[in-house]
C-alpha cells in the first residue's frame, strides 16, 4: 500500500509532506510518529505563546487538563510537555491533552476529549465529547464528534465519524500472547501486507462517511470517499476509493457522488 494517492492528496504540501515523507506504506508514519511531532514542533517558525492559563499542568504525565473554556488568540508551545496549539483552536473544560501532540489552528477539542500523546489534528478538526485518540493522524476538517476511539490509525481530510464509531487497533490475542506477553504484527490476507505493527487501526481516506457506531477491524485500509453504513463491523482489509460498505442483505458497491 505505497500508491497514497488512493487514500489522501496535497501530501506535496507541509506538513504532510514531513509526516509522511518516509516513502513506506501508506501506515509508516505512525511507526514513529513520535521523533516527527517532535521535529514539527522545532521547526515552528510562527509567533507563539509559552504560557496557557486555564489549564491544570503534570509535568510527569506531559499533559495537561483544562480547566474553563479557552479560546486561543494566538499558538500555543508548551515545551516541557512537547504540546503545540494552534491559534484559534477552542478548548472545553475537562479536556485532557498530553504530549507529544501538534493541534492545528481553528481546531474543537471538546468536553471529555482525550488526546492521549502522539497525535497529531491538523486544521478545523474536531476532537469531541468522550473522544479517545491515541498515536494517531487526524488531516485538517476531520470531525471526531461523540463516543469515538482513534487508536494508531490515520484519517484524512473531511472524515465524519458518526457517534460511538471506533478504530479498533488491537486485534484478538491467543492465550500465550497474554501470558508470555507478546503481540503478534497485525496482517492483511486479503491484500497480502505484512504491517509489522503490534497494533494498527484504521487508514481512513478523504471525504470518508463512517457511520454512527461502525466499528472499523484492526487493519483496515479504506480508499477515497468510501462510506461505511451505521451499526456495521468492517473486517480488516483493502477497500478501494467510492466504496460502500452496507448491510449484508445488500452487496458493497461503487456509487458516483
């Protein structure tokens, strides 16, 4: 899966072009997603605070909680916590964010979010109520509204999760996986890819449609414009761009939009 192009476009543009600049498969960059937030972070050349009131700060957790509602009028760096937030970017109370994280500009981290360390949320994303993300990339305009989890997937540009949708990112693990603690990498039979990851969720490509309480396999790949129906398991996979995924009385299909 290195043709992109079947998942996201404008990655010539930064700062997609440093996040997915590895040249692997379309998953690479959550490979360490880490040392690349951090350098996106030292190359920030835009005018930004150092100081965020409203906020309860743990040093030893690199994160922090907020505390009333915060509207930034200007970016954000809190470097002790490896934390970047863009201008014009809301935040709620009860809010967590830990580092390391870049949030883009004009973004929604809403009441009860959970930005759980390594993720980047490009711009107007949404991060809403009792939303789980964790080493992740959300690409700008991507809505994350209710009840959702976001765990080591990538979703691209205009992406609505329905509420209580889920990137499952760890698949069944036999009884001597638990007991001698070790994770077999996830692999894709249908597309014969070996991800060489413990843990993988989802690669969700632009202008995607996953509906309300959808919950996406670990592993699975969905193209360009691809919708999921409401309530469906989505087993892991390739799915091709203009995909609809329905119930199982009706067969997926390609449709023109």
């Amino acid at each position: 899966m290195q043709d992109l192009s079947l998942f996201f476009s404008g990655l010539d543009r930064e700062p997609y072009k440093t996040l997915f600049s590895g040249g692997g498969p379309v998953w690479d960059p959550l490979k360490n997603l880490d040392s690349i937030l951090q350098s996106l972070m030292q190359n920030k050349t835009d005018s930004y605070s150092t100081e965020l009131e409203g906020v309860c700060f743990d040093k030893s957790e690199k994160g922090l909680f907020v505390q009333k509602w915060i509207k930034l009028d200007r970016a954000v760096y809190l470097k002790e916590l490896g934390i970047f937030i863009g201008s014009g970017t809301g935040l709620e109370p009860s809010a967590i964010i830990k580092g390391p994280a870049v949030i883009g500009e004009n973004c929604d981290i809403r009441q009860g979010a959970y930005v759980r360390g390594n993720v980047f949320a490009g711009e107007g994303c949404v991060i809403g109520h009792a939303t789980e993300v964790k080493n992740s990339i959300l690409m700008d305009h991507c809505e994350a509204g209710h009840f959702n989890y976001i765990g080591d997937s990538i979703v691209g540009r205009h992406v609505n999760m329905g509420a209580g949708s889920k990137l499952a990112n760890l698949q069944f693990r036999s009884r001597e996986e638990k007991e001698k603690g070790f994770i077999h990498p996830i692999q894709i039979p249908s597309a014969d890819l070996e991800t060489g990851m413990e843990k993988l969720g989802a690669v969700v490509g632009d202008h995607a449609e996953i509906g309300c309480n959808a919950v996406l396999c670990p592993g699975t790949l969905l193209g360009k414009d691809t919708w999921v129906y409401p309530n469906l398991m989505v087993p892991k996979g390739y799915y091709p761009p203009k995909t609809v995924l329905t119930p199982k009385d009706r067969k997926p299909r390609s449709i023109d939009r």
